[in-house]
C-alpha cells in the first residue's frame, strides 16, 4: 500500500491515478500543440517578439487565465457525461471512460497537428464524450439508445461551438474595416518584413492582443483538462477531493441552512408516500437520462436524497468532518440533487416561483461543496499547456500566417483577429460554454482576408473545413470504440 493524498492506496490503483494523470496532461500538452500555438501566431509571425519570449509570455498569461476562472466551463464539459458514470467514477467503468475519453481526443489532436490543420481540442473532447455516452446506451442494461448523453447540453456547446467561429469570420473583417478607417496608418496594414519586428506602437499593439487571446484561452480551453483531472481524482482518492474541504464556514452554513428550507418545500411537494434510499437514486439516475421523464416518484426521491444530506452535515462544522469512507457516496447524494434540481427548473417544473427560488438557492450551495478545482492542478494544466505550445507552435503559426489568404498576414489583420477572439472567448465564459480558439482565430483571419480583398487559398481552407467537419464524428467512434474496449479490459483484470 502506497500513501498518496492523505490516502492509502492500493498499487493498481497508483498506477491506475500516474496513468490518468500522464494522460490528461498529455490532452492539454497537446492542447498547446493546437489553440495556444494560435494564441502566439501572430505575435511570431509578425516578429514582434521572438518565439522563445513569445511563448513563455503567453504562457504565463494562460496561467494566470487558468488561475482566475472559476471553474463554470470544467463543470460544463462534465454536464456532458454520462450520470452514472460521473457518479461512478471510481468504478471499472468510470475508469473506462476516463481513458476512452483522453485516448481518442489526443489520437486526433496529434493527426491534424501533424499536417498543420488548426482542429478543435473543444472538438475532440466533445465527440469522445458524445461516444462514450452513446456506447454506454447500447452496453449498459435499462438503456434505450442515446440515453447516456445529456443532450440539452450538448445542443447548447455545439452552437457554441458552431456559432463562434461564425462570429469569428463577420466581427473580425468588419472590425479591420473600422479599423482602416479610423486609424489611417500605413504600417499597421502591411506585411511582415521578414526578421524586423514592427514599428513600437504596432509591436506594442500586437503583444497586448496576443496578451488578451492567452489570457481567454487559459480561461477558457485550460478548464477542459481540469474537469477531466478532477473526476480522476474523485474516482481514486474520493476522500480527498470528492468534496471542498477547504469550503469556508459561511458557504457551509448555508448549506445546511437551505438544506434544511429546501426538504420543507419538497415535503410539500412530494406527499406522504416514502421512497428508499435505493429507489431514491435510481429514480434520480432515471429522471436525468436523456429521456428521463418527471414522475410521481421524483420529487420523493429528492426529499429521501436531501434528507440523507442533511443528516450527514447536521452536528457538523465543516465539511472535513465527515468521515473519509462517507465522502464519496456524500458527494453522489450532492450531485444527484444539484442536477436534478436543474433538470426540474429547465423544465418550469416547479409552479410556486417561492419554492422555485429556495431550491435555486439550495442547488448553488451544494455545487460549492463539489465544483472547485484545486490550485495544484490549475498550476498543471497551465504548465503543460506552455510546454505543447513551445514544442508545437511552428506549423500551426505558418498555417496561420501564410496558407489561410493568397497574400501574407498584415499586422492590422492579427490584430482584429486576435481582439475579437479574446472577447468572443470572454463572453463564453460568462456563459460557462467551451469554445475554440483555434477555431475563432482561424476564422477571423480569414474574415480579414476577404475584407481585405486579399484573397483566400481554396486548398488550406478545404482541409480546415473538412478537419473542423471529421472531428466530431471520428472522435465519437473513436470515443465509443475505445470506451467498449476499455470496458472489455477492466473485466479481464477483474475491476468492478
């Protein structure tokens, strides 16, 4: 038994947590490969700074944009998996998944690195999800096909996904032509003069873009890679990171508090008929499939589920005095309510706007309790990220640079691109939805090209289309394929 967290583990299971580990840092070292390259492609291309200096300032601006996010777009990507298995994940089948996912993400990520084609990482991580839940469908017993995806969610990040390099495309060309407009600068609209940086102001102007773009992708890109960490580490060491242990006493308190007003308004809401505690969660599971229906049986099942959560904190001052073996099924009773409760109000299920309000409530401060990511793996994801990037950038800035228009990039064109990317990136994240930088960068050059007149190179463009357009279906039958093997695997060596 090795001691690791806090925690004795087994040495499977040690090995099982490096392996995960090695490989959600593998999908953001290839992550680097692909959207932060973008981020510093004009910065190189333009030679405003040299690529040694322009990688690590990126890299310390995505830090400090992984740093500062809260968390919303990690929890999101997680929204997307299956119920069962994020609950658990500690199983066979939860390991599955974990790798399944990562393997089939970083297998296309490195393909379309290889041949320079600007893909998706956004892209990738969704597909394999998408095929995972569609496998799970078909293998799980008590499935119809389709039920192991959160479809809701899916539709909402696909048209995210789908609508900002659109966004991208319009903003950025109508952005440079503003631009020519108001600042009437020759220098700022022509091309790079190979091995001579630009004149101070544009040089300046192009870092802080570069600035901005690094700072949106760590907040928004680095995130994806964190949820993906965070579940590992539920699923090896739950009695360490299922919960926040570090939840101040006022967040706790509150919990307890609207704990205890929602099981008043669902009381009221669920009768006098009494469910088990393993009824209430397979009502529960039920509820948030895909086609998971509100019955006579759900609101039950939340007063059993809330009433076990309240009684394990009651008598209790903080969240690290529950004890370590009740931590893990704590946190699934948490996140069975939270969801439903979202489910519930998506729904307008909940007539009396009171009632609707407390359990609104209720569900923030419980998701305090599970949704956070620690600083560690921040720091991580932020490191490996710069490391992809400095090893990879070089085809994806030639890409960039010189194959999207017939002509080369001007510094007026990187500079529209990039600002609209930062903040279309922004805006996504207030929203909690996982957009592409690759995908937002690339269009907007390419809006820059054609306001410009400059013409678009058809052959480029072809194989970034038909990268953007593979990308979902090879990552779902790469995701489903790999998840059906693992599952084969984990009951050859006798995991459950």
């Amino acid at each position: 038994m090795d001691h690791v967290f806090g925690e004795s583990l087994s040495v499977a299971s040690l090995i099982f947590l490096v392996l995960a580990l090695a490989l959600a840092l593998g999908f953001e070292f290839v992550n680097g490969f692909h959207d932060t390259a973008n981020a510093v492609a004009t910065v190189i291309y333009t030679n405003s700074l040299k690529p040694t200096y322009a990688v690590v300032w990126s890299g310390l601006w995505n830090l400090t944009g992984v740093l500062l996010s809260a968390g919303t777009v990690a929890f999101g990507i997680l929204a997307l998996l299956p119920v069962e298995l994020v609950i658990n994940v500690g199983t066979g089948a939860g390991f599955a998944m974990v790798f399944s996912l990562l393997l089939s993400a970083i297998i296309w990520n490195v393909g379309t690195w290889y041949f320079g084609l600007p893909a998706s990482s956004s892209h990738t991580l969704i597909g394999s999800i998408v095929g995972v839940g569609l496998a799970n469908s078909l293998i799980a017993k008590g499935h119809t096909f389709g039920d192991g995806v959160n479809w809701g969610k899916v539709q909402d990040t696909g048209a995210a996904l789908l609508f900002s390099p659109i966004i991208g495309f319009v903003v950025s060309a109508a952005l440079l032509l503003v631009m020519k407009f108001v600042v009437r600068r020759a220098e700022l609209y022509s091309e790079p003069v190979k091995g001579h940086p630009p004149a101070p102001w544009v040089r300046a102007l192009l870092i802080l873009t570069c600035t901005g773009v690094s700072f949106a992708h760590g907040s928004n890109d680095g995130q994806k890679g964190m949820g993906l960490i965070l579940l590992i580490l539920i699923g090896v060491v739950p009695s360490v990171y299922a919960l926040d242990l570090g939840l101040n006493a006022k967040d706790y308190q509150a919990i307890v508090t609207q704990g205890a007003a929602a099981g008043t308004v669902l009381h009221k809401l669920a009768g006098t008929d009494p469910i088990s505690a393993q009824e209430a969660s397979d009502t529960l599971n039920a509820f948030l499939k895909g086609s998971g229906k509100l019955t006579a049986a759900t609101f039950p099942a939340l007063e059993e589920k809330n009433s076990e959560i309240t009684t394990q904190l009651a008598g209790r001052s903080k969240l690290s005095d529950v004890p370590k073996e009740q931590r893990s099924a704590l946190r699934s009773d948490i996140y069975l309510v939270s969801a439903s409760i979202a489910k519930l109000q998506k729904k307008n299920a909940i007539a009396d706007p009171d009632a609707s309000k407390t359990l609104a409530g209720y569900k923030k401060s419980l998701d305090k309790a599970t949704n956070f990511i620690p600083v560690w793996v921040k720091f991580a994801v932020a490191l490996f990220l710069g490391f992809g990037t400095m090893i990879g950038w070089k085809r994806i800035v030639v890409t960039v640079g010189e194959r999207i228009g017939k002509s080369h990039l001007t510094y007026g064109q990187g500079a529209s691109a990039e600002i609209v990317a930062y903040g279309t990136i922004q805006a996504a994240d207030i929203f909690g939805l996982p957009v592409s930088t690759t995908h937002i960068l690339s269009s907007g050059v390419a809006g820059t090209m054609a306001a410009n007149h400059s013409g678009l190179q058809a052959a480029t463009l072809r194989n970034i289309l038909l990268a953007w357009v593979l990308t979902l279906p090879v990552c779902v039958l790469l995701g489903s394929m790999l998840f059906a093997f693992g599952l084969r695997l984990v009951a050859a060596l006798g995991m459950h």
